[in-house]
C-alpha cells in the first residue's frame, strides 16, 4: 500500500512538472504561441521531419574549408537533450575538414515571429557557427535577403555578430547592416540567441540584452526583402573568406556547437 501510494504521488508530481514545463513555454511571450521548435529529448539523427541537410565541399560561397555531410551522427547528432553539430579534422572527398549544415527549407518556415535558440558555441581559431535565415523563395542573393542571428568567428572569442543582408546592404559593396556584442563566455556556457522580426524592423538579442536593430524605413524590397517566408538554418563552417580570415588551427578540432532548443512563437 504504502509503495502505491509513493507511486501515485511521484507520478502526479511528474505529471505537474511536465504541464508546469509545457505551460512556461507556452506562455513565456504574453499573445504569442508557439509555433514550432526541437527540444531534441530524442537520441540519434536529427529528426528528419524538421531538419533537412546542405550537402558539398564546394565553399559555399564563402571559400569554406569543410564537407557539409548528410545522416553522419559523426558530425550531427542528438545526445542528452542537445544537437550536437560536430567540425572534424578529416579528410572527406576533396575537404580536409567535415561538418553540418541543417535546415528547415522545404519542411519548415514562417513570415514574422520570435526565434530562440540556446546553444553553446565552438571555439578556436577557424570556426565559424551560425545561427541565420533565408528566404524560402530564394532567387538571388542577396536579393531576396538573409538574416543572421548569430555568427562567430573563432579567431575574435566572444564577439556575436547579427546582420541583415539585402540587395541594398551587403558586404559585397561594403554597404552591411550589422552589429556587435561581446559575450566572455560563449563556448564555456549556454546562452540564448533571439530575433523579433515583426513589418517594421528586426531586432536581435542575446539573453534578452538587444544589440541589433534594422528598420524597415525604406519601404522597398532591395531595402526590405523581409515580408515572405523564411527558414532556419544551424552550421558550423571551418575556415572561409572570415572564419579562416586568420587561419585555421588544426590543434583545436574536433569541436560541437551544442544546442539545447529551437523555438519560434508568433502573435496568436
């Protein structure tokens, strides 16, 4: 009797704990929902349902270094409630380094909203994790836009960097919207990455301390291509015309970009 009793109480307990979790989430932003996210309490590869892979050694445009993989728990898994996006020092097909790069086009993508992701970042010399968007009618870049929530360059340790990126504002011409903040322990602790992207502007956040803002003043689309759907992408790229601005140190790898959650609510 008294076992059955303990086993009622600590499963009502359980039960409470689990509403009290989901309820938290659910209304942690007052008059929005939670639309979409990957808590990632599963094991093994990322949940093909939500997650999709870029795949190529080709340097993406950028001059990166790394083989992008597809369904190689080496470089993405889940593992203690965490995806783990892992750079290796390897040789794979004509690339000296392999990593990840998911996303959720053609699964998952939405027009305004808030988007959090907790993660803690790679660090070293040649690493470059990104937390971005893009347009999930992509045509031209940078045309039809991009948004990054979070990059970091391994060679300048704690500065997270947001930017927009638009047919009008991009680096290419020198003309980028962007900004700054230093955070001392990124690669030591989880921190929470969000963007408020409404009509009027973006505002990009980490741990709720906003250190990015971009208008939609201009009112065009080579200004302002942000008024369409847009999907998460998550990577780690090694080396590239930034990350490997100043090398890559081959002593640091391998090394995880670990993320806790990805949510993203909108007004109900």
């Amino acid at each position: 009797m008294k076992k059955s009793f303990q086993y009622i109480f600590n499963f009502m307990i359980g039960g409470a704990l689990a509403f009290s979790l989901v309820n938290c989430t659910a209304s942690k932003y007052p008059g929005k929902k939670l639309i979409w996210s990957d808590e990632f309490n599963y094991k093994g590869l990322p949940d093909s349902t939500k997650w999709n892979y870029d795949v190529g050694g080709h340097g993406f445009g950028n001059e990166e270094s790394q083989f992008y993989t597809k369904n190689r728990l080496e470089n993405a898994r889940v593992e203690k409630g965490n995806l783990i996006i892992e750079a290796k020092k390897e040789n794979w097909e004509e690339s000296k380094y392999t990593s990840a790069r998911l996303l959720t086009k053609g699964k998952f993508s939405f027009e305004y909203g808030t988007v959090e992701v907790r993660a803690k970042l790679p660090k070293g010399r040649g690493t470059w994790p990104a937390i971005w968007m893009m347009s999930e009618k992509m045509k031209t870049w940078p045309d039809d836009g991009e948004l990054d929530i979070m990059e970091h360059v391994g060679y300048n340790q704690g500065f997270i960097h947001a930017s927009a990126h638009t047919k009008n504002y991009n680096h290419k011409i020198n003309t980028q919207k962007t900004d700054t903040i230093f955070v001392k322990d990124v690669s030591e602790k989880f921190h929470v990455y969000k963007a408020n992207w409404t009509p009027e502007k973006i505002e990009v956040y980490v741990d709720d301390k906003k250190f990015f803002t971009y208008e939609n003043r201009e009112k065009t689309y080579g200004a302002w291509p942000f008024d369409q759907p847009y999907f998460l992408i998550l990577n780690v790229a090694v080396g590239g015309f930034w990350g490997g601005l100043k090398g890559i140190d081959d002593t640091v790898f391998p090394q995880k970009f670990e993320i806790d959650y990805v949510r993203v609510y909108q007004d109900k």
